[in-house]
C-alpha cells in the first residue's frame, strides 16, 4: 500500500505553476521569433527559440500595443518575461512584459517599424496636413532651454519680425522623460489656444540622439494638435517620425523659424507700395469722376425748360390717343353691328320654330307607326287565342267528352287497367264533376268480345 503522497494532474501543474513563477518572478531572455501569429483578440503568440531549444511566449495585447515596431518570424529579440504554466495544456510559457530588437540596427527596425504603422493608419496622409497662417501673431517653441534649437529660433524670429510674441515650452529633447515632456509641451499649447503655430524640434545628433522624436507618443501629440506644428529635428539630412506626421517639416531650426514669420520689413515695403498704388489709383479715380462731373453739368438742362418740354409732349400724346380711341371706337361699333345681325339670324328663336315644326311631324309618324304596330299585334293575337282554344282540354269537353282521375292521387286514368274495381274516380265534365266508384273493369278484349257476341 502507498504510503507517499498522490497527486493529480491538476495539484502537480499547479504546484509546478506556484514554484516556477516564485522562482522566475522576472527575467530577460534572448531568442529568435518563430510561428508569430496574431489572432483576432490582438494578443501575441509565438515561440521564442535558439539553436537547441524553444519554449512558448505570449505578449498581451494591453502590452503589445506600445511596441515601436511589429515582431516577425525570424527576427532577434531581448525579452522581459515571468515564467508561468498554461495549465490546461501543462506547458510552461514566458508573459513577455516587453521586447526590443537585439544587435546593431535595432533602433532603425524599430523607427521603419512604427513609420509603417502610422503610415498605415494615414498620419502621414498629405490631405490631413495644414497650411501655416500667413502672418502669425504667436508662435509656440517646443524645445530645449539650454540647446543651440533655442537661440536659433528666437534669433532668427526677432531678426525677422521683432515684436512677435513667442510662447516657449522648455523640455528635455533626449532621453526617457524627454517624450513625455513635449507630449505634455504641445498639450499645454493646444489648451492655451493663443499660439498660430507651433516649432517642435532640437539640434543635431545621432539617432540615439533624437530618439525622443521617434516615439509614437510624440508622433500622435503632433497629429492631434489642433495647431500647425513644424518640425525642425536636427540636420537637413537628419528625418524623424515628427517629420512625416508634422504640417510641414524644416530641415533646421533656424528654416523652420524663417517659413513660420516673414520679414517684417518686407511686409512694410509691400504695404507702403500698396498704400502709394492705392493713393494713385484713388486719385486718378477721383480725376476721371471730376471730369464726368463737370461734362454732365455742361450738359444739364434747367428743370423748368425741362417740365415745359414735358407738356408740350404730353399734349401730343394727348391728341393721339384720343385720335386712337375714336377710331378704335367706331370701328367697334361696326362690330358690334355685325355681330349682332350675326346673332339675331342664328338666334334661338328661330332654331325654336325648326325645332317645332320637326317635333310635330316626327310626332304624327310616331302615332302612325304606334298605330300600325298596335293593330298587326291585335290581329296576330286573335290568331293565337283561336289557335289555343282549338287547343285547350275545356274546348274537348265541350264537345261531350271527359276526364276520369283516380281519387285520391288525382292521376289522370288513361286505360281501365289503371284502376280496379272500388277505387273512387273523379269525373271531370264541361261543366261540373263526378265522383264515382268503380264496380266493374272491362279491359278492352273483354269489351270487344261483348261486342262480338251482339
């Protein structure tokens, strides 16, 4: 009999379960991605594997969606991970916390990675992309305090535009924290709505450098400014994720200060030449109208001679209108005779008469032919009624002859086989009827030899 402990299936994977994940709490593991799959949850799952052995991995997707790039089959990995066991399956598996591309080019994977991502998403779409204000009245600066960026921005917009006024937002534009600071920096801006445009950018370095401007925060604090936002990250050579996601991209700070502020004094030298256009223009407008003026006044007639004029034409019209009207109305008149000669002859009166005289010898041919019609309808009935008599049983009783019918059916006895001796017969007469009985049945043989023996 077994004296030592017997687990089932389910103790042992769950105590193996409890010592690795107290003995592995958090670790780092190298490896090549293979099998990568992402099912329609958004998790991923995969096998992480080296020369000798693989073991399952799996990164959720609360913990994937940060990633700056997109894992696939056979790439490199460093991986920060706790061992579990899946116990329905009594496999042991890493719950990756984070990953990042392992050797040389690491970085730049992972800037095409997350460029690819955003492209797809159309942060990079030129429809999205807006102008910058002509003429800005605030400009935003999102950079370093102590960097080259600063003082090339600020020198060159008040060389260009003096008293312009600049909000700066300092931040930190390398290392960790520095992406959050300019998320925050351009927030900040966003609230403050005072701002017609706003440079985000640094001086130049290495792509370690300017990471800060390749994180995907930075990148959709830029696509959701409701502000203009220019990106002046480094060298002209030099391109950022904030590059492709900004309205518009300056290849140095200094060229992003000189395309959101035109020279100042360039825009007085077009304003005073537009005021001197505008001054000749008017005058040469007011010439020309003093000129029309004046040659109107040569050519204004007094009013009186005017109103006089006016009479005189009234009067003339005056006489051939009534000279119009009377001819117009004579030759109504004429009209007016003819239409009514016109009416009286075709007048209802006369129709009335002819009307009259129709309907009364129509009526005389309807009597006529009523008459006609009424005497051959007598004559053929007569014929039909002498016809019927000939025709009808009381003119054959007339003539002495009856009808005998069996009582009390009343059928009609048409041989003496109908009926037998006793039986109550009715006989019909011309006038009247007989009810008698039956005493003796002769049939037509026996009747024929009584006959025979007279």
């Amino acid at each position: 009999m077994l004296t030592e402990q017997v687990y089932s299936v389910t103790q042992l994977t769950h105590a193996i379960k409890e010592h690795l994940e107290e003995y592995f709490p958090s670790l780092w593991v190298e490896g090549e991605i293979s099998n990568f799959r992402v099912p329609s949850s958004g998790h991923f799952y995969f096998t992480l594997k080296d020369a000798n052995s693989q073991i399952r991995a799996v990164m959720f997707r609360s913990r994937n969606a940060v990633l700056p790039f997109l894992p696939e089959d056979g790439l490199q990995v460093i991986c920060r991970a706790n061992l579990s066991v899946y116990p329905p399956r009594g496999d042991y598996q890493l719950i990756l916390e984070s990953m990042e591309p392992k050797g040389q080019g690491a970085l730049q994977l992972a800037f095409e990675g997350l460029k690819k991502k955003l492209a797809a998403e159309g942060l990079f779409d030129e429809e999205r992309k807006r102008p910058l204000p002509f003429l800005p009245r605030v400009v935003g600066v999102v950079t370093s305090p102590t960097g080259a960026a600063v003082r090339d921005i600020l020198k060159v917009i008040w060389r260009r535009y003096p008293n312009l006024d600049i909000r700066f937002c300092p931040v930190r534009v390398q290392g960790e924290q520095a992406k959050h600071e300019i998320v925050e920096a351009i927030h900040t801006l966003n609230l403050d709505g005072a701002s017609d445009a706003i440079i985000v950018g640094r001086g130049g370095g290495s792509l370690e450098d300017l990471w800060a401007f390749n994180e995907e925060p930075v990148a959709r604090a830029i696509a959701e400014s409701g502000i203009p936002v220019v990106s002046a990250v480094g060298h002209e050579i030099d391109y950022t994720i904030a590059d492709f996601v900004a309205d518009v991209r300056a290849p140095t700070p200094s060229a992003a200060a000189e395309m959101i502020v035109p020279e100042k004094r360039v825009l007085e030298q077009v304003v005073s030449g537009l005021q001197d256009r505008l001054r000749r223009s008017v005058g040469s407008d007011l010439g020309s109208r003093r000129q029309g003026l004046t040659s109107l006044g040569a050519r204004l007639v007094h009013p009186g001679r005017r109103v006089q004029d006016g009479y005189i034409r009234l009067d003339e019209l005056g006489e051939r209108l009534r000279a119009v009207a009377g001819r117009g109305i004579q030759q109504r008149a004429l009209n007016l005779d003819s239409i009514r000669t016109r009416l009286f002859s075709a007048g209802p009166s006369s129709r009335i008469q002819a009307y009259a005289v129709r309907t009364e010898s129509a009526g005389r041919d309807l009597i006529r032919l009523v008459r006609h019609d009424l005497e051959r309808k007598r004559q053929r009935s007569g014929e039909a009624a002498a016809c019927l008599g000939s025709l009808s049983p009381l003119g054959v009783l007339a003539r002495g002859y009856s009808i005998s019918r069996r009582l009390p059916a009343r059928e009609i006895i048409r041989q003496a086989q109908d009926v037998t001796e006793g039986d109550p017969v009715e006989i019909l007469l011309s006038e009247g009827r007989l009810e008698c009985v039956v005493e003796t049945v002769c049939p037509a043989d026996r009747e024929e030899g009584s006959k025979a023996k007279e």
